[in-house]
C-alpha cells in the first residue's frame, strides 16, 4: 500500500512539473502565433479580430526582407564551414583517445559553455584590432565558432555508433581513405552531420548576442530587426514574421525527422 502511494505521489509530482514545464515552452509560441493573426493595428491579447493582413503586408516589407536575406546568407555560409570543420574535427577526435583529443574537444565545445555576449564583445574587439570593420564575413565567422560544436557532437554521435569492422574491411579490399570515408563513413554518418547542420542553422539564423557586436547598418539581422520595430513601433508584423518563422521551423523539424531521425541525436 505504501509502495502504491508512493508510486501515486511521484507520477502526480512529475506529471504536474511536466505540464508545467510544457506551458512555459509552448505557451509563448502559442500566444505569438495567435498574435500573428490579429486584425487590430495595435499588438494585444486576446486579439479582438482575426485577419491575414499582417501576413499580407510582409509582402511590402522590403526592410525585413532585406534582413530576412542578411540572416539567411549568414546562415547557409556559416552552416558550410560548420559542416566541414565540424566534421573533420569529429574525425580527428574519434580516431584518437589521447588527452590531446580531448582537449580538442573541450576547445571546439567551449563555445557552448562561454557567454555569448563577452565572445561577441572580443570578437569585435579582436576584428577591430585587425583593421576588419563589421560586414557579412565578421558576422560569418562570429557565428561559425558558436555554431560548429553543434555539428560536432552529433557527428562525433554518430561515429561512436559506427562500426569500425566496416573501415577494415573497405581497407582490406584495397580502398585508400579518402575512398573509404567518400563510401562508407559519409554516408552512415550522414545522419547526425544533417542534424547538426539543421541545429547550426537554426543557431545561426536565431542569432544575438554575437550579431548585436558584429553587424552594422548594411547587415542587420532578422531578430535585431524585428526587436528593433517591436521596440520603437510595436508593429503588428513582427508577430507575423514571427508566426512565419515558428510555422517553417515546424515544417523543418518535421522534415529532418523523417529524412535524419533528427530527435535520436537530441538525446
């Protein structure tokens, strides 16, 4: 009987912390997207009337599109490099189990760990120094470091998963490594790389704090952008740019779930 109560107490506890927890993620996405619909001119909730307009005026929002495609640009360059750094640093580490490795490791993760507002901060400071003024290329690579370990650790995930009998084998036929990696190792730990690569994109394109230190006037980004007119005019479209991006993230999400099991590489 006890054990029963117990058992009772702790699925009511956790289930009550969960709900809880499941309100204050989704319940801000929820009242966004709610707001995207609103036919009002002022920004409020509940909204009094519901309408498309704000989504149609995004049509004639060359300022945003104009940020849009800065966010974008940074993005698909950061994930590029991401990608490759990302990968070759994970085969490097897999392939040894010295301190030296984990070292690396360590370094390549601590991006993670460093607030991003003193990285952003020496960042420009360290451009500054080097005679590089604020454009896409400085706000390229503040992203890339803070962008790469993502793809790392689920790379790094998926050779752990890989089995090295299929490496000696390609070898022993005769394969040289360039070979092997090209028809054995890319394709099986394709998965993770495409994982990481989503994660790096969404990092990238959602980024602040870096973007805050480097950009200037001809590269501000979609979420300085939008926290800009949210600011000074309270505009409507910003929920509904906002209501467009929850809705292609979901798309994204789902998308990568079924091509690359995106959730296995979250756990």
């Amino acid at each position: 009987m006890l054990r029963d109560w117990q058992t009772l107490s702790f699925n009511t506890v956790f289930g009550l912390l969960s709900l809880i927890c499941v309100i204050a993620l989704a319940g801000p996405t929820l009242v966004i997207l709610i707001l995207s619909f609103t036919g009002e001119e002022a920004l409020h909730f509940p909204p009094a009337s519901y309408s498309l307009r704000w989504y149609a005026a995004l049509i004639d929002a060359n300022e945003l599109q104009a940020a849009l495609w800065v966010s974008l640009k940074v993005a698909v360059i950061s994930v590029s490099a991401c990608v490759v750094l990302g990968v070759a640093a994970a085969l490097g580490i897999a392939r040894s189990e010295g301190p030296v490795a984990r070292g690396l490791e360590t370094l390549f993760m601590s991006p993670l760990i460093l607030p991003a507002l003193a990285f952003g901060f020496a960042a420009l400071m360290l451009f500054s120094m080097l005679g590089m003024r604020p454009s896409t290329l400085t706000l390229a690579i503040g992203h890339i470091v803070v962008c790469v370990p993502f793809v790392l650790r689920t790379t790094l995930a998926s050779l752990a998963q890989l089995d090295p009998a299929l490496l000696d084998a390609s070898r022993s036929l005769g394969a040289s490594r360039l070979h092997t990696f090209r028809t054995v190792t890319l394709p099986l730990i394709s998965p993770g790389v495409a994982s990481g690569a989503f994660i790096a994109f969404m990092a990238s394109f959602d980024n602040v704090p870096v973007s805050l230190f480097l950009q200037d006037a001809r590269t501000q980004v979609l979420p300085i952008y939008l926290w800009d007119i949210i600011q000074n005019q309270l505009d409507s479209r910003a929920a509904s740019a906002c209501g467009v991006i929850i809705i292609a993230t979901v798309l994204m999400m789902v998308l990568m779930e079924r091509v690359a099991g995106f959730s296995r590489f979250m756990k």
